[in-house]
C-alpha cells in the first residue's frame, strides 16, 4: 500500500540561542510552526530502497542513503521506493530535509522522533505548532498559536549553518519569554522574542538584509523576521489578502527570487 505525506516548511518565528553544550550541540529556544506549502512525498514498499526526486528544487537533492528521506525509512525499519517532489529550497532554513524525514515518520506511526537525522527532524516529526528546546529534542506542543497569513521569501542566498552557529557574537542569550496566554496580543508577544541567528546570517549572506528590508517596505506587515539560520525570511499580515497582494509585489519586483503567500499554524 502507498503512503502519501506533506512534509511543510518549518518557519521559526523565534530562535533564541541560550547556550552551548560542551560537545558543541547549540542549545535553542523556538517556537515552530508550519505553513501550508510544503514537499510531497510517496513511499511504497518493496524489497530494496531507491528514491526519485523532481519537482522546481530537485537538482542537487541526492537520491541515495546520503538523503534524510532515505535515512528517514532506514530509522523506520522499511524499505520501499520513495517519490520526492521537492518544492522547497533547500538550505533555506525551512526544513527542507528535516522536514521530509519527520513527514515520513509521521506517516509511518514511527515512536522514534529522529533526532540522530538532525535537531529540526523531532518538531518535523510532531507537525504542529510546538516549543523546540535543548538540542531539538524537547518538543512541546502549543495550542494557542492562531493562525498567521505570511509571505515567505528567499533569495536564493545559501547560508550553511555551522558557519552562522560560528558567526555568532553571543552563544548564552536570553530564552523566549513564556507563551501568550489567549486574548494577549500575540503579534506584539513575537515583536519582543528575537531570531538569535539573523544578524550573524547577514553577515555571510548580506542579501538577507535585502530581503529583510523588502519585506519591511510591504503595506500592511506587522512583523518581519528571518526564520531558523536562513536564507528564507517571513513577514506576518492580518488578512489572506494583504499577504497574496505582498507576495504578488514582491515576485514582480524580483523574479528571481522564492515568494510564497502561505498560512502558517
């Protein structure tokens, strides 16, 4: 039987880095949360693995163990060929293969939230909007996110992430302040968190604060940010229709550029 499954894009809408463990593992606070536009994936099962990627961001992506998809399948104890349309761009802060890899053990029933595959696969794994801590294994769910209309938009820049973790100027911040309770402003609640990793970013990629500032010039945002080690930032509208009119600006403007008007949850 084929398993079909939606592997979202992740955005962070905060990212706070409190520390930094011995052995080198980041320590984070984060409120995820996913948007509609995402990665599709089929695995149908069968005696050997093999993989098939296409779709506008399939060159490059690998189609052998090297993929976390694969690996995704090993940690599940299957074997089968996976179909991978591949929407998102990859290095993009978004997910990408985390997000692949926690769609398919999702849709497999697999107990094991894969954070031996990396630290955004366990909160890929559950979903949903959740409160990521330690080293991304401490996933905590969040109920009371409302949904938010955004544009998500990327350059194109490629920003590796342990070079941002290096560029860092401060590694022991602050966590994010406690979750809004319902009826508190939540917009004005996420001005007052922080994406640690944003200034650090913009110093490898500057084209980042480009895209920052592009998305600052949009009528009707209310918040701008850079979600996860970047490139792909965000900005938060009250309507559906501010952020489609945003992102129809936006992809005019630049065309060579990832826009997407999305509703994150």
């Amino acid at each position: 039987m084929t398993t079909e499954c939606f592997a979202p894009a992740k955005i962070n809408l905060t990212l706070h880095v409190t520390g930094q463990r011995a052995d080198g593992y980041h320590l984070l606070d984060s409120l995820v949360v996913f948007a509609d536009v995402g990665d599709a994936i089929t695995f149908t099962p069968a005696p050997e693995m093999s993989l098939t990627v296409d779709g506008p961001f399939s060159t490059g992506v690998p189609c052998d163990g090297r993929n976390l998809l694969w690996k995704a399948a090993e940690l599940a104890g299957v074997t089968g060929h996976l179909t991978l349309q591949k929407n998102l761009p990859h290095g993009a802060g978004i997910g990408g293969g985390s997000s692949d890899a926690g769609a398919l053990l999702r849709a497999l029933g697999c107990d094991n939230a894969g954070l031996a595959l990396g630290a955004d696969v366990p909160v890929c794994s559950y979903g949903r909007a959740a409160r990521m801590q330690g080293i991304g294994d401490m996933v905590h769910p969040v109920a009371n996110v409302p949904p938010l209309f955004a544009v998500l938009v990327n350059s194109g820049a490629y920003v590796p992430t342990p070079q941002v973790f290096q560029a860092l100027a401060q590694k022991d911040n602050s966590g994010q302040e406690d979750m809004p309770q319902h009826g508190v402003d939540f917009t004005q609640w996420l001005h007052r968190q922080r994406n640690d990793l944003q200034a650090a970013a913009i110093t490898i990629a500057p084209e980042i604060g480009s895209v920052l500032a592009a998305l600052a010039a949009c009528d009707g945002q209310n918040l701008v940010r850079m979600s996860g080690s970047g490139a792909t930032c965000f900005a938060l509208f009250d309507t559906a229709p501010k952020a489609q009119a945003a992102a129809h600006t936006l992809a005019t403007a630049n065309p060579d550029w990832w826009v997407k008007p999305c509703v994150l949850s």
